[in-house]
C-alpha cells in the first residue's frame, strides 16, 4: 500500500495539470503560460493629485473670535487659513492640513527617537489618583490638573504627564541590567486646566506632546542617556530650519537635579531668557539671583535679557520616582538596584505653532520644508482665458509629479478653482506657504515648453522646462 500510495503522489502533479488543462480547453480560455507569470505583481496605484475644492480648510477668521484676544501670529494666521478651528478655550479640531504637518512631524521624532534606541508606547490619559498619592504629586500639581470621579466614586485624572505610568510600568517587570537603558516614549494628548488659555496651540488646555522616560543602572550611566536625547533634540530642531537655544531651567514639579528647556526665540515668548554673549551660556532667568548680570559659567561674560517660546523640556530624575514605586532592575550581581530615570518632553502641537510663528511673516505662513503640509502647488489658467488650453498640461503635470518622483508622492495639489484669477490663487498659495508653486501658462504651450516656478521660501522665481522643474523638486527632501 505505502508503495502504491507513493506511486500516486509522484503521479498527481501531471495528472491535475492534464485535468486542468482539459478544463481550461473546453471552457475555451487561452492561457499564455510562457509569457505571463501565475501572479502579476501590481504596481503602485497612481494618486490623482489632490484638488484644492475638494480641501476642507474652511476661512473661519473672524476679528474678536477669541475674545480679542488673537496677538499672537501663529494663532490668527492658522485660524485665517482653517488649519485650526476654535473648540471651547484651550481646545482646537486639527483641520486636515495641519494634522498632515503635524503627523510629519512626528514622524520626525520617530526617526530620532528610533536612532538612540527609543521604543514606542501608548500609555493610558486616564490616570488613577492612587499611583499620583503614592509620588506625592496629586496634590503638588494644584488646580491646573483635570481631576474627575467615575461612579464608582474612585479619583482619577487626565495626564499632564506620565512619569507615575511608566515608573509602575517599569516595576511591574523583572528586568535584567541587560536590557538598560530602556527608553520609552509616546506621542499622546496631554491636558493641563490652564486659567486663560491664550495663543491658540501656544498655550492650551488639551494639547500634543513626545514625553520619553528613560531607565538606567547608575547615575553615570544616566547622565549619558541625557545627553544622548538632548542632543537628538538638537537635531530635530536643526533639522527643521529652526534658530534654538538649550537653557538652564528649574525642575519644578516634575523633580530631579538637572533640568534644561528647548528654546524658540520670540518676542511672543513667555520665559524669560538670559544668554551669556562670551560663552553662550544661557538660563531661564527663574533659575538666576536677581539682578544677575555676570554670567556664572565664563565670569566674565555679561548676561542679556531675551525671550523665547519653550519647545521642549528635559529633566535628570534620579530615583524619586523609581524609590516610591519599586522600579528595580537585576543587577550585573544578580541582586535588585533601584533605576536610574529621566525624563524628556517636546511640545508636538507647540513646535507646530511656534515654527509658524517664528518663521512666517504677519500675512503668510512659512513653514520648515520638512513638515509643509504639501511641498506643490500646481496652478492651471483660468478658464476661458487665451492659455486655456494649458489645463490639461497642468493636470497631467500635477499627476505625473506626484507619482514619478518618489519624494513626491502625494505631495502635490492642483489649484483647480479655475473660476478664480491666477493672481487671487497664488495670493492663496502664498499665505498658506506651499514651498513651490508652479504656473502653467501660456508658456507652456510653446514648442519648448517652460513653467513659472515660485520657490516661497527664497522668495525666487524662475522659468524652468519640464526636466528642470523635475530636476529641481526631485532634490526636495520629504519625510
């Protein structure tokens, strides 16, 4: 039996493959079976470009929508623009363009986070009282802490941080030495019972923010993780085009004994900020002797008053959380030791408003190249105008940029409110701050054909062919 069963295997393969061809002859289907394979392989799907009329990015500006209230640029240029719309006070919707920039920032700090060995999580914004009574930080944090009861009648807050989460987390494990450092990270809403929210997502009541929480086996060890991440917070500034200061800043509620702030310089800014012109050393004036003038680090240096808009926060914890929840670590001894933490903040949504603050002008909005929301406008004729005609060569053009150029993909809109004069449509482009906007004309019509391109970040203008305009967007970096 084995063998005759044998036998049969051998024989199945030919014998399906003459049943099924005699099925396929007399059904009458042709198969080309040395010139296509079993399974194509699909290509990438074409994007169509995105048209501008289809946008929901309602102009909901409105003077004294916020109580008078709108001195701040970055908050009426994003509500003139519908990339924010107002809530209730401190609370904002994220209206498609802004989300897009904000979701390429964060991937930003994914990439970041990810080259110094941080992992992601999601920790709940629900936070019990009990793990806020055991730090000692429930009622530390006064009024500005969103405090609610379920119906159980057990007290429960929505975090403003998550240095309790995560220390418990930590301790619920046994973790070898081995795996340390260990740095965990979110990128969640925070909530923060702010007493007169002002400048729209500058200071607000529910916001986005990157806190990481990092574990070690000693002090040393610790301070190296430090300033790993503070460097990588350099880096993404860097990387965003942005003028930054890193200064000496108080602990404050969250604790520890080292602590520095991610400064955007602004006249908007709230902190006060003292830079030493000799050295460089700079300082949240909080943390300076009244009066001070003399820099404390060179001696020699005289210290200048400035203000800036705090973009990131950072603090040397030691063990003041890790002692109160038993965050122990096994040792190289195999013997538990209490863990060394720190823990690091970028305000998401913040950085988001504080670039456009910082970069845009009172009537347009500049963003840093790497997270413009859509790096091309393309802008096709009015209809009925002479260069009519030049409306296909925009759609083809808008289609075939976003979907031959890698960098492009889905990079690119089509201003396609043709009822509306080219000269209202590039005032448009130009205060939501696309980084190239390209006119199709006349001139593309012609034997060689060439496209008004308008770089708004050098405030440049050129005529460029095809291959030129291509040449040029394909060095455009994207994330």
């Amino acid at each position: 039996m084995e063998v005759f069963m044998h036998h049969c295997y051998r024989k199945l393969p030919a014998l399906m493959s003459r049943t099924l061809f005699k099925a396929l002859k007399r059904s009458h289907i042709k198969c080309a079976i040395h010139t296509s394979p079993l399974v194509s392989v699909p290509s990438k799907p074409t994007i169509p470009p995105l048209l501008v009329s289809r946008l929901f990015q309602p102009s909901n500006f409105r003077e004294g929508q916020e109580g008078g209230d709108l001195t701040c640029r970055s908050q009426r240029l994003m509500l003139q623009t519908g990339l924010i719309h107002s809530s209730n006070p401190g609370c904002f919707y994220y209206l498609p363009v802004a989300l897009r920039s904000m979701e390429k920032l964060v991937r930003l700090i994914d990439e970041e986070m990810h080259a110094i060995g941080g992992q992601k999580v999601d920790m709940p914004a629900l936070c019990s009282a009990e793990l806020w009574k055991k730090s000692g930080r429930w009622e530390l944090m006064g009024k500005e802490m969103f405090r609610l009861l379920d119906r159980h009648n057990a007290e429960y807050c929505l975090g403003p941080t998550h240095e309790e989460a995560v220390t418990e987390l930590f301790a619920s494990q046994t973790i070898s030495y081995k795996k340390l450092p260990l740095l965990l990270y979110q990128v969640t809403r925070k909530f923060r019972d702010e007493q007169k929210p002002k400048f729209g997502l500058l200071r607000g009541r529910e916001f986005y923010m990157k806190d990481m929480y990092s574990f070690d086996i000693n002090e040393e060890a610790a301070l190296l993780t430090y300033h790993s991440v503070c460097q990588s917070y350099g880096r993404i500034f860097d990387r965003l085009g942005l003028k930054w200061v890193q200064v000496q800043a108080a602990t404050g509620n969250i604790g520890g004994t080292l602590s520095h702030e991610f400064q955007l310089p602004a006249d908007i800014g709230e902190d006060q900020l003292l830079v030493c012109g000799n050295c460089g050393f700079s300082a949240n004036i909080e943390t300076m002797e009244p009066g001070q003038t003399e820099c404390s680090q060179c001696q020699t240096g005289t210290l200048t008053e400035s203000k800036g808009i705090e973009v990131g926060h950072t603090f040397y914890l030691g063990t003041k959380y890790s002692q109160a929840f038993r965050a122990l670590f096994v040792n190289a001894s195999n013997v538990p030791a209490v863990a060394e933490m720190g823990c690091f903040g970028l305000g998401v949504t913040r950085i988001l408003a504080a670039s456009i603050e910082v970069m845009s002008s009172e009537d347009a909005i500049r963003w840093p190249g790497l997270i413009a929301p859509y790096q091309v406008c393309v802008l096709p004729p009015k209809k009925g105008s002479k260069a009519n005609e030049a409306t296909q060569v925009a759609e083809e053009l808008a289609q075939s940029l976003g979907n031959s150029l890698p960098n492009l993909r889905g990079e690119v809109v089509l201003d396609d409110r043709v009822q509306m004069t080219i000269g209202k449509r590039l005032k448009d482009a130009k205060i939501l701050g696309y980084p190239y906007v390209v006119v199709v004309g006349q001139k593309a019509l012609e034997d060689l054909p060439s496209f008004e391109v308008i770089c708004q970040q050098s405030e440049e203008t050129m005529f460029l062919s095809k291959e030129g305009l291509v040449d040029l967007l394909s060095k455009v970096e994207t994330i």
